[in-house]
C-alpha cells in the first residue's frame, strides 16, 4: 500500500510544536524529525540557496488524503513562512515498526541516568539503565515532556521512597524511580494497554516486585506517596488537579509536565494552593512544574 509523505523545513525551536499539530490537526500518522545538516532532504533547484530552517520533518498520510487541504491547514499554523519549503512524494509501504527501531538509540538524562531500548547495547553499565520496549504505550524518553520528568527524578534522592507515576504509559518514569532508589512505586493509567507494557517493561528491568499498576477505578482507596509525577497534558491536569494534589504526601513533591510554555503559568495556579513550587523549567516549548506540597 503506497502513502503520501510530506517533507518540511523547519527550526529546532519549531518542529515540536509543529509535530504536534501534525498529529493532531492534519491526521498525520506518523512524524519524525530529520537533522537537516547531516540529511539534505531538499534538493535546491539550480541557483537556489536554503534560506533557512535546520531541521526537517517527515509527516505520513494515507495514500487518499487531501495533499492540497493539509498543505493550506499547515500554513494556517502561522509557525512557517508563507512560502515555506516542502515537498509531496508518494513513497512505498515499509515495516514503520523497523524503521523507528533502528532509529531509536539510548539517551542519558541528568547525572546518572540513561533510557535503552531493549534491542541496543547499554552504553554505560555502571550507569542507572532502564532498559525500555514501549509497545503500544507511550513514553521513549525522546519527548521533552519524558526527558524533563527524567532529569527531575535523577536529581532527587529516591532511597526508601514511595513513587506514584499517575499517567505511566510505557512505565518509563516508575522504572526509572526505582533504578534511582526508590523502594515501591504505583503506576496509574486510565489505558489497559499502558499497564500491560508498564509490567512489561518492570519484568524486562528486573523491578516488576516493586512495581504495582493500577486503573484509576482499582486503585487502592486514600493512596499517598512521598514523590508523585504526571506526564500527560494540560486539560487533564487542571481537570484532576485535586487528585493529583491529594496522591502527595505532606512535604512530599510533585513534579507535573505535557504542557505547553503558554500554558504553564495557568496550569500552574491549579497547584499553587497546596505546593510550593519551583521555578518553571522550560524544554522546547514544553514545561515542566514542580514543587513541595505544605504541611497540613
């Protein structure tokens, strides 16, 4: 089956954002990001110069999609120039699965860490390594929302520790808490197959006996934890604000990312009663908030 690839010319401050209203907005399925220095994917014609952009994108559609109307829903974004570069091809079916796994490489995060996926050699052996099959729930660490609770968890002292990954997807940021020390951690998804690959993923790391998974519904009754993370976006947590707050035990700390640098200040405001936070942290357009919430 043949499918339709349309290649843009981006900026590395851009192409997140872009990406994501690709997915979101043109019903792309599929994105990946292209250094543009190390692979040319434009041609310039004779006489042209690459004016600008150092990164390229690479969004899939099926084969009947509307080239001309996702072209005009991509210009409507704002994010490119009027006459941004881009190019419509036709390409021929290939294994996708293969072709993310081979360009899937592990990736260190703070100090200590590092994420490996499970078919790649560890880099460092000493280090803290998760080694990481996503399956089909979310969470590589190639995100910046993934990357910056990563770095978060890495910089804390997780020794005796209980952790709630609240959104756990993959089972990344549980695993990783408990490669850094912490003594049991409980994963929350609302998606069945999240928690399939989140104990996965602990048998695969050799931790599935300090790891329990749950559907909010089964979740046992007045939880606490001494550190609680959620990635997942901003509606959410500003709707389930009042649960996340009462997950965290009293001076216990949260850390909250999937949000967007617009929208970081107001979700922010939604903690503000309980916690003390810190300074924003900010990662491509993604932010990260944390805090410490008050004694009672």
């Amino acid at each position: 089956m043949p499918w339709i690839q349309i290649k843009l010319n981006a900026t590395n401050e851009n192409a997140e954002l872009i990406g994501d209203r690709l997915m979101e907005e043109t019903g792309a399925l599929s994105v990946t990001f292209l250094d543009a220095k190390d692979t040319p994917v434009f041609e310039p014609m004779p006489g042209e110069t690459r004016l600008w952009g150092d990164t390229d994108i690479l969004a899939l559609y099926d084969a009947e999609a509307d080239t001309r109307l996702i072209l005009e829903q991509i210009q409507a974004f704002e994010l490119l120039p009027e006459n941004f570069a881009h190019k419509v091809e036709q390409i021929e079916d290939k294994d996708w699965e293969r072709e993310w796994m081979d360009n899937f490489h592990p990736m260190k995060f703070g100090q200590r860490l590092w994420v490996c996926p499970s078919w790649r050699d560890i880099p460092e052996p000493n280090a803290v390594n998760v080694m990481l099959d996503p399956g089909l729930a979310f969470g590589t660490g190639t995100h910046p929302t993934t990357a910056l609770c990563l770095e978060w968890l890495d910089g804390l002292d997780l020794n005796g520790k209980t952790v709630i990954d609240f959104g756990c997807g993959s089972g990344i940021l549980a695993i990783a808490a408990i490669k850094l020390g912490a003594e049991k951690v409980i994963g929350i998804d609302i998606d069945p197959q999240a928690l399939t690959a989140s104990r996965d993923n602990a048998k695969r790391n050799g931790v599935e006996d300090r790891l329990d998974v749950f559907l909010p519904k089964d979740q046992p009754e007045n939880l606490t934890a001494d550190v609680v993370v959620a990635n997942i976006l901003a509606g959410p947590l500003r709707e389930l604000s009042p649960v996340i707050k009462s997950l965290i035990k009293p001076s216990g700390v949260l850390a909250i990312s999937g949000v967007l640098d617009t929208q970081a200040s107001d979700v922010a405001t939604y903690y503000s009663d309980e916690l003390t936070l810190d300074p924003i942290i900010e990662q491509s357009e993604w932010c990260r908030i944390s805090g410490c919430k008050n004694k009672i």
